[in-house]
C-alpha cells in the first residue's frame, strides 16, 4: 500500500462475541482495499485499545500520543448504557484510539448490504483496468471466511440475516458506507431497521462524526 493513500479503519465491538477491526487504504480511483484485520474475543475496550496501538505502531499508523488513522465503529459502543464510567469509546479514545459513530438507523444494514454489493460488482480504471470497487487482502481470513457464508433474511432476500457470525460484515459494512458510490435514489426506504445483536435504538450523529468520505489521515 503507497504510503501516501489514505487510510482508515473501521469495526464492530463485541466481548463475549468477536471484535472485527478492519484496516481499509483508499485506492486513488475509489476502490476500498482492506489490508489488515484483527478479530478476537474477550477483550475490553482498554486492551482492544492496546492491541491496535501495538499493531499500528509496527505499521507506522501512529504518532505521538495517538494513531494517525479513525473511523467507524458500531454507535453502541458511545454509549455507557447502564455502566458507570466512560463508555467504551471514550475509554478508547483516551489511550489515543479515536472512533467516529456509524451510522445506524432505519434501512442502514440493507443499505450497507447493498453498497457491498455494488462495490464487489463494480470495475473501475482510468486506463481501462479491471480493478474491483472492494478488496480483501489474504491476511483478512475471517473476513473472507465469513463474509460470503452469510444467510439471507427470510423477509428481504437482500438483507444478510440478523445474528451470526456477522462481525466483519458490520465492520465492512460501515467502512463503505462511510465512502458510498451509490446515490441516494437507491437507498432503500425507511421501515427496515439495522436491528442488529445488541438490538440498539439508532443512534443520532454525534459532533465529532464526519459525512461519509472524510475518513483517513488528518480526518479529525
């Protein structure tokens, strides 16, 4: 990856269930790559924080204080939601893992089922190559593995089921939605919540979330 494209990161934060961290370059024609993954169980917000601190310091990804790269995660981790102290995002981001809030709210996982989808089936190319809209580096073995083995919703056949092993979906799924190539005409209508595992209400957009494209170095 050239180190002057933009970079960012997105996720889905479980603890009983996987986190899913995906690490995404921006290709200078549009295309996402996702280059790295880190997908484990049983870690707080502070050791989370840890891990990718120590993963993107080998990288470069980190300067001073703070990394260099943000993006979104799943809106329920900036809420405390019933526990005392800082929320899990606030926890993060006082160890210098910096987040923005995905979007989350009526028609949002079909909408990022749908912009997966497209970016899978686009080819773009200034010079007429076949350069697929989304890629995924072979270090991303759970996001492969679990991606296509994914179920359709028995209401919608273009909606992934809810539940499952879906964490790098949600994670790939704000990361291009975060940086949508599809108009708005085609979004799907409002009535079809996320409804996600942890069934949160969705989420309003926070001062410090960005319109999606502002994502990578220097974004905050």
């Amino acid at each position: 990856i050239p180190k002057h494209w933009k970079r960012f990161r997105s996720g889905d934060y479980g603890y009983s269930n996987p986190s899913c961290i995906l690490w995404w370059a921006v290709h200078p024609d549009g295309p996402l790559i996702c280059y790295r993954e880190l997908y484990v169980t049983h870690h707080d917000a502070e050791q989370l924080a840890f891990r990718i601190r120590e993963i993107e310091e080998a990288a470069g990804e980190w300067g001073g204080d703070s990394s260099r790269l943000r993006g979104p995660l799943d809106s329920e981790v900036f809420y405390a939601k019933g526990q005392m102290g800082p929320s899990i995002a606030e926890t993060m981001g006082s160890l210098g893992v910096w987040w923005d809030r995905a979007s989350k709210g009526p028609g949002s996982r079909l909408a990022g089922a749908r912009e997966l989808m497209h970016r899978l089936q686009m080819r773009v190319g200034p010079k007429g190559e076949q350069i697929p809209g989304i890629m995924f580096s072979k270090k991303c073995r759970n996001a492969i593995r679990t991606i296509p083995s994914l179920s359709a919703d028995d209401g919608n056949a273009e909606e992934p089921r809810d539940g499952g092993e879906d964490h790098a979906f949600d994670a790939a799924a704000y990361a291009v939605m975060s940086r949508p190539t599809l108009s708005k005409k085609d979004a799907p209508r409002a009535g079809v919540g996320w409804d996600d595992d942890d069934k949160e209400k969705p989420a309003r957009r926070g001062k410090s979330q960005r319109p999606g494209g502002n994502f990578g170095y220097g974004g905050w």
